[in-house]
C-alpha cells in the first residue's frame, strides 16, 4: 500500500500534503486538483495561500480561523475528490507558449558542456531540446520561473559545480532532466544553453508570469541576429 498522499505539519500555520516523490503528471495532477478543490470548499475562508510543487501543496492557513487538526480533517475529506489526470492540469489552462531561443555562443556558454556530456555535438542538442513539447509544472525559485516537464534524457546534465552569480533573464537552462528559463537576472546554477529576448515577467501585468502551471512550452531556435534585432525592438 502506498504511503502517499500524506498530510505533515509543515510550521505553526502551515500544511504540506504529499502526493509521491517523483517528477510525474499524474502526481502533479492530483497536486492542482487539490487546489481546486481547495478553492471550491469552504476551507477558502481559512486559507491565506496555497503554494503548489512537482510533487506537493503546502497550505498556509489562519490558526484563528481553523486549528491544525481541524484543517488536517477537513483536508484530509477533500483529497478523496482528487484525480491525477492530465486534463485536471490542462483545466488550469489550454495557452501554448513558442519562446524564441538564441542557441550557443555567448547566450548559451553551457551548451558545448551539455553536448559533451551526452556525447552528442552542439547542433543535436538544440535539435533534441527544441523539438519536444513541454509542460509547466510549477513556477519556483524566482518569480515566474517556469520548471517544465518532458525533457528528452538524453540531453540531461547535473547543474554547475559553482552556481553562478549573475544569469541573465531569458536565459534558457538545464538541471539534471529539467530545463527552465530565468524571467529575472538571478544567480543559478543551470548549464545555460541559450537565451530568449521575449519578457517572461512584468509584476505590472495579470498574471506577472507569462508562463503559468498547465501550460505547454515549445522552443524555436533564431539566430544570433534575430536575437539582437528583437531586443532592439522591445
């Protein structure tokens, strides 16, 4: 029998409720689905914020509302409703996203490393990583940074042995079998393999991030000239 999900106190007014240990749709599912349900019941009073992963929902929660077993209880009924379908994801939704990408070179100094590493050359890389679908699972790290699901494994490469201290925004990296783009100048320690001239985050706008969970990604390769002309014309 499994042990997920499982429901853990994960402060003085906050609970985590796990749902696997794995990068997986139907764990991520059954994670938005929770949300939902979440949204729908009456448990939206005493609710602050719900913060969704990969793999889990921490739920932060007014203790003068709702004490910890009480939400514990309550919880507890509605991950019943849950379901781990790739549509229950796809409800939060349908927009595909085609983020132009400047491969290699000074916008992506990584990219050689990455080739090596999968005894592949440079070119294949950019083949393989532009031509497969993903899907957002889950913004982190940075505001709107978009971790996504799918990744060939053939060019999956362990981070940086040193992060870096600046990454540019728009740089497009990979960590182990994820790849993901920085909206912000941040530091990181993704292999950096190119770099996008579109805006992924405006706190001004609604939402602020371009790219939201449930979402698909695709990445199309321009060159370093288109790059430069789109930036100039921002």
């Amino acid at each position: 029998m499994s042990e997920y999900p499982r429901i853990l106190p994960a402060n003085d007014s906050s609970i985590l409720i796990e749902f696997g240990d794995s990068i997986d749709y139907s764990i991520n599912a059954r994670v938005y689905s929770l949300q939902s349900e979440i949204e729908r019941s009456n448990l939206v009073d005493a609710v602050i914020e719900t913060i969704p992963s990969y793999r889990s929902l921490l739920i932060e929660y007014d203790v003068a509302v709702l004490t910890y077993a009480e939400i514990r209880d309550r919880v507890d009924a509605l991950i019943g409703k849950t379901v781990a379908s790739s549509n229950q994801i796809g409800d939060l939704g349908t927009e595909s996203h085609r983020i132009p990408v400047a491969y290699g070179g000074q916008f992506g100094p990584d990219l050689e490393t990455v080739a090596e590493h999968a005894g592949i050359d440079a070119e294949e890389v950019v083949a393989i990583h532009s031509g497969t679908d993903y899907h957002v699972f889950m913004l982190g790290f940075a505001p709107g940074f978009p971790y996504l699901g799918g990744m060939d494994e053939r060019i999956a490469c362990p981070r940086l042995a040193t992060p870096r201290t600046r990454v540019p925004a728009g740089s497009v990296g990979i960590a182990e079998s994820q790849t993901g783009v920085y909206p912000n100048e941040s530091p990181g320690g993704w292999q950096l393999i190119g770099r996008t001239p579109i805006a992924l985050f405006d706190v001004n706008a609604e939402p602020p991030a371009a790219m939201l969970p449930g979402t698909q990604v695709n990445f199309v390769p321009i060159s370093h000239e288109e790059y430069e002309a789109r930036v100039r014309a921002e």
